[in-house]
C-alpha cells in the first residue's frame, strides 16, 4: 500500500493486485503497534482509503496473479479475478445480505475465533466495501439474493482472467506464520490453550470478535499466560535458521497489553535472546519487565496438557540448567515468518536460502531482484517490522521510479539489476 501510495504520488499509474477481498495485510489484524503502541486500525484504515481513492492506483481485490510474460521493455502480467457472487459495480456494502444469510462459517479474518456469515462485508473497516459469498459454505439458501435491493447477488459469478501490462513489477506478497503445528512437541493445533500470536492480536484488538482476552478451550479468562519464543524459527529441524525479527517485540508488546487488559494475570515470556534492535525497543523491553512480566531465559523441550486443559511448559533453565515443568492457563507460541510467495509465486524469481524472494546486492540496490525490472519490498524479501516495511517501500518506489524515467531517458540505470545480480 505504502510502494502503490509513494509511485502514484509521483504521477505513476499503479495496479495494486491483493488475493484478499480488501487490502490491509496482517497489521489490520494487529491489535496495537510496537513500540509507540499506537492502534493498529486507526494507522491502517486512513491508508487503506488513501490506495482506493487515489486517481493513480487501480485496486484489484479478491484477485490473483497468474503468470508474468516479458514483452517489450515491460511485462505482460495475467490476473485472475476471483468470483465474490456479489457484483462489485451494485454492492453498496449494506450489510442486508449478510443479516439474511442462515449460514455461519468461522471467520479467518478473527483466526476462526469468531463467526461470520456465509455471504459478508469481510471486515468493519475492509477496503473496499463490497460484500464476497464463501461459495463452498453456501446453502444456495437465496435469501441474501432477496435481501439486496441492489440486486447485486450473482450467484452465477464466474472467475475471469485479464491482463495488465506493466512496466515493472514490485513483489509486495508479504509474510505467513510458521504453522501453529510445526513443532509437534508443542501441541500447537493440538491443544486448544496453546494458540498462535495473531490469535492473541485478535482477543487484544478492539475490533476483536471478545472485546477481552479468553481462553479458547473453555472460555474461562486466564490468570497465567506464557510466551514461548523462536517456536517457529532459528530452528534447523524446521529449516527456518533465521531470526523472525518481530516475534521478541511483539510478545513483549502483547505482555503489556495483557498486563493492561488482566491486571492481576502473570505473564511469563520464555527465551532464548531477547532482541530489541530498533529505536527505543529497548526501552520498551525495560518497561515490561518493570511491569512485572517475568522473563525466564531457557530452552522449552514440549508443552503437554493436564486434566484441565492447562498447558503445562517443560524448559531447561539457562542458567543452571535445571529442568522444571510450569503450569498456565494459555501459552502464546511466538511463531516466526515464512515468505508468502515461496509456495503461491506466479512470478519467476531467485530465491535466497531462507526462500524469501532474493536480493542479489543489499548494499547496492536493496528492492533489487534477480530480475531486471522486478523489485521487492517488505516481508517478502525476508523478515522484518512494520518500520522497516514502510521505509524499504519508500526505497522500492525511488528505486522504480529511477528505473522507469532512466528507460524512458534511454540512459542505463547505474545500478543496473543485472550487473548487481553478477557482481
Ligand atoms: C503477531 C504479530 C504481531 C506483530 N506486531 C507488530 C507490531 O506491533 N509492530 C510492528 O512493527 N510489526 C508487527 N508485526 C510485523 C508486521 O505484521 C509486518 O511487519 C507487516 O505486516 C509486513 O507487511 P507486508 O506488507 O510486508 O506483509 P503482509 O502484511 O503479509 O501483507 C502482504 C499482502 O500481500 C497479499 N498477498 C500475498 N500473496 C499474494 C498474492 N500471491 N497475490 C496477491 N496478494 C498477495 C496478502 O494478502 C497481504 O495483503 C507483527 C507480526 C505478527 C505476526
Ligand atoms: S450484496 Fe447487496 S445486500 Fe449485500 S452488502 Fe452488497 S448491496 Fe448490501
Ligand atoms: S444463498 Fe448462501 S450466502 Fe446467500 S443467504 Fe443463502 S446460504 Fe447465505
């Protein structure tokens, strides 16, 4: 959003195509933002208008890019428009069908916390706000179809394929959890305590489907909650050998908001290294642990359950290696990044060895692929915060603007992507 805003500030005409039916990514889900702990939507939603109602950027929601071919000095890229049985020109994003639908599915968007219905608006804030039908869900009831005075259900909706030609390409597909399952000593998936950080981010965010934070397995709130961090990376047995970078300040950031929210519930983060690297998240760990959350440095061997569904953590303790087992009522596994597109690419890139999309000279040309003309921002060239996302999508558009005006100028670029790619 931040790439598509910055290019077409600069009067270029950008396509902005998101799989989802609103844009947003993972941080209109977060609850609050490290470290200023700013809401999260109240950030997000003014950009998210911004993209749709700028003249310069045409907004391809729900859809999802096929392939890319070369042609010319540009690309020929092909996007799949996926069916909302719901036509995008009459929807006015009443609502009506969705109070008339009988049919309730798990909401994604709440990480199956909540319900939704079979046909809704995706989100309060969603972006835009035009109603999408789960197919797959559907009773083919037609009571939505009779609630629309727009008439604009149409259950006939078909996927359709069309093409943009573009003179370059920014890959901007982002991040997915490691899976809540990886470990399967953890039980993640298995036990119902035991939940993954977007589901926290969830019960903590105001626009949450609780409004208070609870256990999944019965409902009860929680007294004692614990963190366990890298469970999903710096892990050779996963082949994820890196650093997320954000699992340490956003456990840290959610054991302050649960301090707020359950002020007489313990929270208790174990760790490996705690590693604040950016401005003032130092500070920001020092505030937690003067809050009281508990640090314990150790290694957790397994998590399993008692009778009561309490999740019960087995760790070695670092600092005399003692092996102790503790009892709580709810374990946050704080699961790392994997790259979005290394299972869902349409587009032919070098990938580095951590599989996020590589960058051939970082010093030199840090948006810069393996392929000329195509760049990279954000999580999909590897991990990092929200900061760090929104300043390589400035370097992304400098970067592709310079690209694009040396071309018209018939100049080489300077740092040509392939020269790079050689050095
Ligand atoms: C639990 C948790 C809490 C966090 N809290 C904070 C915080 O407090 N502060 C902070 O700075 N950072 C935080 N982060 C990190 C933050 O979420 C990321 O830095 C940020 O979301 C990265 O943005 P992005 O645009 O690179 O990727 P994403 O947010 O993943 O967005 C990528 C977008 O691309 C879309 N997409 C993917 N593949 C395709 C495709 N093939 N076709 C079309 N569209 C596609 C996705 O649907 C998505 O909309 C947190 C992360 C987690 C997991
Ligand atoms: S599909 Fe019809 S009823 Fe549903 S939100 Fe759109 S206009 Fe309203
Ligand atoms: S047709 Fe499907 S989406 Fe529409 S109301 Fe019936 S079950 Fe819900």
């Amino acid at each position: 959003m931040q790439a598509a805003l910055d290019l077409a500030d600069q009067g270029f005409q950008v396509a902005l195509v998101e799989r989802e039916p609103s844009i947003g990514g993972k941080m209109i889900t977060l609850s609050k933002v490290f470290p200023t702990l700013d809401c999260c939507s109240c950030i997000t939603t003014p950009k998210m208008s911004a993209v749709a109602h700028h003249p310069k950027i045409r907004l391809l929601t729900y859809c999802e890019l096929q392939s890319v071919a070369d042609e010319g000095p540009g690309f020929r890229a092909t996007v799949l428009q996926k069916p909302r049985y719901v036509d995008a020109h009459k929807c006015t994003g009443c609502r009506e069908c969705e109070y008339a639908c009988p049919v309730t599915v798990s909401s994604p968007f709440d990480r199956g916390l909540g319900a939704y219905r079979a046909i809704r608006v995706p989100f309060s804030t969603a972006v835009p706000q035009i109603a999408v039908l789960d197919i797959d869900n559907c009773f083919l009831c037609g009571k939505c179809e009779k609630a629309c005075s727009a008439g604009a259900v149409d259950l006939l909706q078909q996927p359709e394929t069309f093409e943009i030609a573009a003179a370059t390409i920014v890959m901007a597909s982002g991040f997915d959890l490691t899976p809540v399952g990886a470990k399967k000593e953890f039980g993640g998936g298995v036990f119902r305590n035991v939940i993954d950080p977007l589901m926290m981010e969830r019960f903590l965010a105001p626009t949450g489907p609780y409004g208070r934070v609870l256990r999944p397995g019965d409902g009860k709130e929680p007294t004692s909650i614990a963190y366990v961090q890298c469970a999903g990376s710096r892990d050779q047995t996963l082949g994820v050998e890196y650093c997320s970078r954000v699992c340490c300040m956003y456990a840290v950031k959610q054991a302050m908001l649960i301090s707020g929210a359950l002020p007489m519930a313990e929270v208790t983060i174990y760790y490996m290294d705690i590693r604040t690297f950016g401005k003032g998240y130092e500070q920001f760990y020092q505030n937690a642990q003067a809050m009281g959350v508990e640090f314990v440095r150790g290694k957790v061997a397994s998590i399993h359950e008692d009778a009561e569904k309490n999740p019960i953590v087995k760790v070695e303790l670092t600092d005399d290696g003692r092996i102790v087992e503790r009892t709580h009522d709810l374990v946050v596994l704080s699961l790392g990044m994997l790259p979005a597109y290394q299972s869902r690419g349409a587009v032919d890139l070098p990938l580095g060895n951590d599989h996020f999309v590589a960058v051939p000279a970082p010093n030199a040309s840090p948006c810069a692929t393996g392929r000329s003309g195509i760049f990279v921002t954000g999580t999909a060239m590897g991990p990092m915060d929200i900061v760090d996302s929104i300043v390589s999508a400035g370097a992304v558009a400098a970067a592709v603007s310079a690209y694009i005006r040396e071309r018209q100028d018939g100049r080489t670029a300077p740092h040509d992507q392939q020269e790079a790619l050689r050095a």
